[in-house]
C-alpha cells in the first residue's frame, strides 16, 4: 500500500495569470531578474522577457480572460514560502484557530504550506484523529497541510505512538512539539523505530528538571522582574544529547525553534561529525530579546523565552551559515482572554504566519544583515527538509508563488488579523514589505486589497 | 502619580515627597483622635489573592484614619475560586467605583495590568515575586528616622533574595535614596543577573560587618521541600542574623513574619538593634501618606463619585443624582 500525498487541502480552482514584468527572484533556480510569467492550469508555463508574453485569449477566467497582473518591473515574484511549525488548534481548540482560518493566516503572509503540530485535545497520535483530520484539511485548508502527529501516545513520553501506521495515513514525521521526549530511552526507541517507518523526528528541546517553574529566558531581565527564569542550557543540553543519540542511532532529526548561541553551537557541532541533524529559528527569536519581555506584555511570553541579544546574533549567524537550516513561525494562536491575564499565567505563544515574511524583511533585510535572496531561501527551505519538493520558479512546477510589495509599510494589525487569535509579538510595529498574493500548489490562495491598486 | 506599581516608577524625590507626609501622619499617630477627614468619602477596596494579615491590616488602618471608606475583598470563598478571571474580578469591583485598589496577587506584572482596566488608582501591595513598593517606601521611612538618612550607608539584604518581592523593591528603593546594596545568600537563592540592579552579591556573611543596616529576608519553609538549600539547620548556620554576627553599631531589619530560630535568632529579634516593630508601626503612616498622595496630593486623581455639589470629572453615563 502505497502512502497518501502528505499534503493535503488548498484552494481551488488551478489558476490562469499572467504576471507582466514582474521581479523574479528564485535563488534555488538562479533567477534574479525581471520577467513575464503565466501561470497555466496551476503550473508555470512560460518565462519571458519583461513585455514579451501576450495575454491568451483560452483562459477561464469569468470574462473567459486569464488575469493579468501588472508588476511595473517593482513587484518581487518569489517562490512561496513553507512554513515546518504551525499550530492549528484542531481538534479541541477551535476558539483559537481552526484549519481555515490558520491557513488563510498562512496564506496571507506568503506561505504555501504548512506543518501542524499535534498537540491537540485530543493529541494527535492515532491513525483514525490523522485520516480525519486530513479529511477536514481537504475540505477547509486554504493553503496545503502536512500533519506530525506526536512520537508518544498523549505526548506523555511513555510509549510510542503507532508510527507505522500514521506514516500508512500520510505522517509527514512525528513531534511530541510543546513538550520535549524527556526520557532519552524513550526517545532512542522511537530513533530506532524510524528505520522501520521513515519519517523526521522534529524534537522540542527543554529540560522540565532545568525549566520548571520559568516563564522567561533567566538573565538580567527575569531577575529585575521576580518571574522565574528559563535557563537555555535547558535547551542546549537538550540539543546536544539528542543530536548524540541520532548520531548513535544514524537517525534523522530537526531541532525545533533554536532560541540560544549553545543550542546553534550544539546542532553546528553535530553536522560537523556528519549526523543527519537539521535546524529551524523563528522571526521572533531572530528580532527580540528578553528586553522585549521587560513590560511583560503576554504575546512576548513564547517557548523558547526570547533571550539576550547575543543569542540573537548568534542565531542570525547560524541562519546566515545554513547551520539552521530553515525559518518556522511557531505559529501559535491563544484566545484574547487566554493572553489578558497576569505574565506567568498565561499560555506561550505568539502567532506569526501573518509577519513572518514582513518582519524579516524589516528587522534583517533593510539594515542589510541578510540579503533578500538568503531569506527566500531559508523561507522555502523546510520544504526539503521533511522530504517535500521546495516551492521553485521552474517551468512545468506547480504555481507556489508570493508577489510582494518591498515597499509597502504598514502596521501589524492594524486591520486586524486573518488568524482567529491576535495574539503576535509584532503586533502594532511597523513592518516593510507586504504580500499581495499568494498561490499555493497552482490556485491563489490569497489576494491582499492593495492588488487592485498596484495592479492598476 | 497616578498609581504606585513599583519602585521603578519613582524618583528619590518622590520617594522623599511620601516619606515625609508619612512623618506629618506620624504626629497624628501620636494624638488622641488618630482620624484625619483627608479622604472621607473616598472608597478604598483591599483586594487580595494572596494570605496576607499584616499588609492588609495595615492598608486598612490607613485608609481608616485618613476617614476612607474601606472594603476587603479576600480571593477565597469568592467568585475568583469559581474561575473569574483576573479581569473579570475587577471589572466587577469597579462597578462600586473605588478611588483606590490596593492590589495583593501572586503574579508579577499584575498590577499593572490592573490599572489598565479600571479607572481607580491601583496600589501594588505585593505582585508575585516582583515588587512591594510600600514595604520598600516603609522601609526607607524606618531608617531615615533611626538614621537619619541612608545616603552613603550599606545595607545587606540577606537571605532568599530569589522568591523575594521586598528584596527587589528595596534593592531598587534604598539605592535611589543612595545607599549602597549588597545582596547575600545561598547561591541558589540568588538569582542570576540581580547584579545588573547595581547591587553586590555575596555568597557568604564574611563580610557582613561592613554593613550599616542588615536586612534580613524571610526564609520560606515551603522552600525546603523544593530543596533550594539542604537543610534549614544548614541555611541557619551559614546565614542566620545572630549575636555572633550582629554587631552593637549596626540596624537590624526584618519585613516579618519572623522565623525565629531560622533567619533571625531569637536574641537579635529583642535587641535594640532590631527595628522590626518600628517598620510595622511605619507600615500605617506610609501607606496613609501614598494613599493620600494618589487621591488627595497634589496630582491626585478626582474622586469616583464627586462630592456633593461639585461637578463630575468626567461624566458618568447613566448619570448619578447627587
């Protein structure tokens, strides 16, 4: 029995466009330049020079015309992005985000898929909770889905999940994600069990012995506040230990959401001796740090805790190096009243699909920190790291496309949010660069309102 | 000001500014009718999440003798052990319209969040680990007068400086005023980047006779059971305030309850050094003159409900017969 296609959902119908004189930039396909692209059936049928593709009249557009979009030689053509750590809070938490409205997150912020973690209610762990799961993303995913339903059953750490069987069902992988396989017995077997099922182990590093009781990254800024720290030797160690099991046992693993310099030190020493190791960062570990925490505003409050600005820059580093490997939001939704309540009640997380693309492009690509290329890239790289062909500008591939506008400024949320949860740790900066639309696997999944007027 | 969230927030001169309303308060202690009619008609609601006698008893004889209304409002046996939130709880306290809420809660950073729902001015009578302004304003109080001034002095705060509110508030407190701080205790008790308040941290009290004032903290037995340290035997022989350590020139400070026999020896507890009794009684007279300062000084807010015949502040929607 052959497995199902690991992403599922996504909008309709496959689109027919064409993108006039539109800047391509693709540094997986080499392409930095302008061009005119159609888009035919869902998949990118031409390349041409700026000017040089006429519009068809075979379209199947309402007029019977494919769309024409304009790009003034200004507008930046992207391959969409892929985003390898999301939380879509279904089963069981629906008040925070469901698969639709985390997707059209998704979609609005220039993302063509997405990977959902499992720690639901119920988690996701059985076979029967991922085929019906990939039956409601079927139906309501506005961008495609890959699903990680959890290493252990209940994510408790105590006996694996029926790995076998999930992969049968479409299991991109497996994730305890928001808890970390404590026991590195347990954590061996489950190593041990991928040469039977395949399938990347994603791994949430903490030590709960080193953790607990910590609402925030431990340094100057926790200790001015009285709120417990976190230390990020809880995830260094962490990192170091399962980055030597999966050397021992010749597994493939992907630490999850690096926040601290030890962790980037961590994972660079285990490629170095050749273990199948590989590293995600998120915008906000890459922008923030504890100082961010000092008016404990809740949407600052994320595990991992934003630590200091020397972790920060050590994480740009390892980004800019390839030792992390890929950019993952950790989108992470929590109802308003969830978030209003005292620091250290209050759930972590931040979203971040929305800003993931915006914030970056600010906070590193302007000052000139990263070069616009190496972010496309480490935005689209989590594809391959789950065995996923990467979202590319190439003649015959599937449509995954973001077209923005580097030059629009807006404020995070200030129209609000595409999310069902508002709370993000960017909300109400300023960010530069905004995406205007987004094709995910050959139909455009989200058109910002400004289009009508760039295009025009 | 508006609210007294944290030492942060004040300056040396507003910290002497209260300082010394509480001294003018302190010669109406001393009369026979303790009573001032400063906020008569003012409402002054205690709410506290956390145990607390002598910090409330305190608020409320304050607020009593400069003639305020006062409710208590105690977490237990209430709707918050029915699951009201934070800010549901007080949304439905400022129905009543207090002046003021004096604020206990087990979380940092909750009082701040407090005063941006209502329109009262808050007091943060201790929130979480993070600040007890009043104690560290009472504290000060304590030692200007026994003293003088505390410009130039060291003061010692020892003992679990890392699950202590009144630590950090003091830290903070007692350098603006210009003393110099040094925080001392088990390494496990100290958390990592205090020093980064501008204090000294020792491991150990070789030292401690270069102190002017020794600030002794309360060693929490529950800490025990999360074995923080050993062993209360062993925290006691290394740290605990005693005739051998104490000398006669230095000022002995404690924020209570003490655990005699712990963090204090019994005989420092009754020597003239101690100042114990004297934070408590300035307890009442500094917490009179914050309450004053933030509804009747000089920047205080209007009142809730206006006296009779004087306009509302702001007008109130419903409208209210005067």
């Amino acid at each position: 029995m052959s497995a199902p296609e690991p992403l599922i959902g996504g909008p309709r119908p496959p689109a027919e466009l064409l993108l006039r004189d539109v800047h391509v930039l693709d540094p997986r396909a080499g392409i930095d330049a302008r061009h005119d692209v159609r888009v035919r059936g869902g998949r990118i049928a031409e390349l041409g020079a700026p000017g040089e593709l006429e519009r068809e009249p075979h379209g199947v557009d309402a007029d019977g015309e494919p769309e024409v979009i304009d790009g003034g030689g200004r507008l930046r053509l992207l391959p969409a992005f892929f985003d390898p750590h999301v939380h879509l809070r279904t089963p069981g938490q629906e008040h925070k985000e469901d698969l639709e409205t985390g997707t059209r997150a998704a979609a609005a912020g220039g993302f063509c898929a997405v990977i959902a973690m499992p720690n639901t209610d119920p988690v996701l762990d059985s076979a029967p909770l991922l085929r019906s799961l990939r039956d409601a993303a079927a139906r309501e995913a506005r961008v495609p889905v890959g699903f990680l339903p959890a290493i252990t059953r209940g994510l408790e750490g105590e006996q694996l999940s029926e790995m076998a069987e999930l992969r049968q069902e479409g299991a991109l992988g497996f994730t305890d994600d928001g808890r970390p396989v404590q026991s590195a017995g347990m954590l061996r077997k489950a190593l041990q069990y991928q040469r039977l099922c395949g399938g990347v182990l994603s791994l949430h590093e903490e030590d709960p012995t080193l953790s607990r009781g910590g609402a925030m990254h431990e340094g100057a800024v926790s200790a001015a506040l009285g709120i417990g720290g976190i230390p990020s030797v809880s995830e260094s160690t962490m990192v170091a230990r399962d980055a030597a099991l999966a050397g021992y046992e010749d597994a493939r693993v992907h630490f999850q959401h690096l926040s601290c310099a030890a962790s980037v030190d961590a994972v660079a020493a285990a490629k170095a001796r050749g273990w199948r190791v590989s590293a995600e960062v998120c915008p906000h570990h890459l922008l923030l740090t504890e100082e961010d925490v000092r008016g404990m505003d809740t949407r600052m409050k994320m595990y991992p805790p934003l630590a200091t600005d020397a972790d920060r820059v050590a994480l740009i580093e390892g980004l800019r190096a390839g030792t992390i490997d890929c950019v993952a939001t950790d989108h992470a939704p929590h109802a308003r009243d969830e978030k209003e309540v005292p620091f250290e009640q209050a759930p972590m997380g931040s979203t971040g699909l929305e800003t993931a693309f915006a914030a970056l492009h600010t906070g590193l690509v302007l000052p000139g920190v990263i070069d616009l290329a190496l972010l496309v890239q480490r935005m689209t790289a989590g594809a391959a790291l789950y065995e996923l062909p990467a979202p590319s500008i190439a003649l015959g591939e599937p449509a995954n496309l973001a077209l923005v506008d580097l030059d629009a400024v807006w404020i995070a949320g200030e129209h609000g949010w595409e999310s069902r949860s508002e709370n993000c740790c960017f909300a109400g900066r300023t960010l530069q660069g905004r995406v205007l639309l987004t094709l995910a696997a050959g139909a455009i999944a989200h058109r910002d309102r400004a289009l009508a007027m760039v295009g025009a | 000001m508006n609210h007294l969230i944290s030492i942060e927030d004040l300056d040396r001169a507003d910290i002497e500014r209260i300082v010394s309303q509480a001294e003018r308060f302190a010669e109406v202690s001393d009369r026979e009718i303790k009573k001032v009619p400063a906020l008569r008609g003012r409402m002054v609601l205690n709410l506290f999440y956390e145990a607390s006698t002598r910090t409330r008893s305190s608020f409320e004889l304050a607020a009593k003798r400069l003639s305020a209304d006062v409710v208590n409002f105690a977490a237990s046996g209430s709707s918050v052990e029915k699951g009201e939130s934070l800010k549901d709880t007080v949304l439905t306290l400022s129905a009543h319209k207090p002046d003021a809420i004096v604020l206990r809660t087990p979380w940092a950073g909750a009082s701040e969040l407090v005063s941006r729902w209502c329109s009262a001015a808050i007091v943060n009578a201790g929130d979480g680990k993070h600040e007890h302004p009043t104690q560290a304003l009472l504290d000060v109080y304590t030692l200007r007068r026994r003293l003088g001034g505390i410009d130039g002095a060291s003061i010692w705060i020892i003992g679990d400086v890392a699950h202590s509110r009144v630590a950090r508030s003091n830290v903070l407190a007692f350098q603006r005023m210009g003393a110099k701080v040094t925080v001392a205790g088990p390494p496990t008790l100290i958390p990592r980047g205090i020093e980064q308040l501008g204090c000294d941290v020792r491991y150990t009290l070789d030292e401690l006779d270069t102190a002017d004032v020794v600030y002794a903290l309360r060693m929490q037995r529950e800490r025990m059971s999360e074995t923080w340290v050993p062993s209360l035997r062993e925290y006691a022989s290394w740290y605990q305030i005693n005739g051998r350590r104490l000398t006669p020139r230095q000022v002995l400070m404690h924020p209570g309850p003490v655990n005699r026999g712990v963090e204090l020896s019994g005989e420092v507890v009754d020597s003239p050094q101690a100042v114990i009794t004297a934070q408590v009684e300035a307890g009442v007279v500094v917490r009179m003159a914050v309450l004053y300062e933030l509804l009747a000084g000089r920047d205080a807010r209007p009142a809730a409900i206006p006296p009779a015949g004087e306009p509302a502040a702001q007008p109130v929607a419903g409208g209210r017969a005067a």
